[in-house]
C-alpha cells in the first residue's frame, strides 16, 4: 500500500506542458480575412502525451490585422477568446490533464483472463 501510495504521488507531480498552435488557417483572398482557424492543444509530461484538434470560425472585424502581419500567438488568442475564454481553456486543459492521469494510472482495461 505503500508503495502505490508512493508511486502515485510521483506521477500527480510530474510537470504537465501545454502547448497551442494553429495548424492551418482559411481566409478569403480580397481581404486576407481569417473565418476558420483550425488548431491544436497538446499536452505531455515526462512520459505521456495527449492531444485535441479543432477548428473554430470567427466573424469579420470592422478592423482586419493583414494577414502577412498575423502571428501564431495572435491568433491562438482568437481562438480561445472564441472557445469560451479562460473558462473554457482551463476546462480543455484539464481535460487532457485527465488523460494523462489515466494513461499514468489507468482505471479501466481490456483483456481476458486466460491466455
């Protein structure tokens, strides 16, 4: 007991890195204006990885950044600001903190018990 005890603290406080980035954007070629941004969050610690993929559309500005002008960062930021914000960040981000904790100590499995 123990020892579990021991391991399962070890695991919990491995550091967890999360990571956006957008994989690929659609804009219309008039004006440069962004309506799709499709992105990805990956997150992974010393052992495990996990990962989400998604798109998400956005409304024409009165203003638009010219697309040669865009950054990565800029426009990661147009995406969470469209998923929700903050809220909606942390609650994705702890969603793939799940998945790490479950591929680390898993609660579920499939097999038989014979060979």
């Amino acid at each position: 007991m123990g020892l579990w005890y021991y391991s399962l603290i070890l695991i919990n406080n491995m550091a967890t890195t999360t990571t956006w980035n957008i994989a690929q954007l659609d804009r219309e070629t008039a004006d440069g204006y962004v309506f799709t941004a499709h992105y990805t969050i990956n997150a992974a610690n010393e052992t495990y990885k996990a990962g989400a993929y998604g798109s998400i559309g956005f409304e024409k500005p009165e203003t638009l950044v010219p697309f040669a002008d865009l950054t990565e960062e800029t426009v990661v930021g147009w995406v969470k600001e469209a998923l929700g914000g903050e809220e909606k960040v942390t609650e994705i981000e702890a969603a793939l903190q799940a998945q790490l904790d479950e591929q680390a100590a898993p609660t579920k499995a499939s097999g038989l018990p014979w060979s």
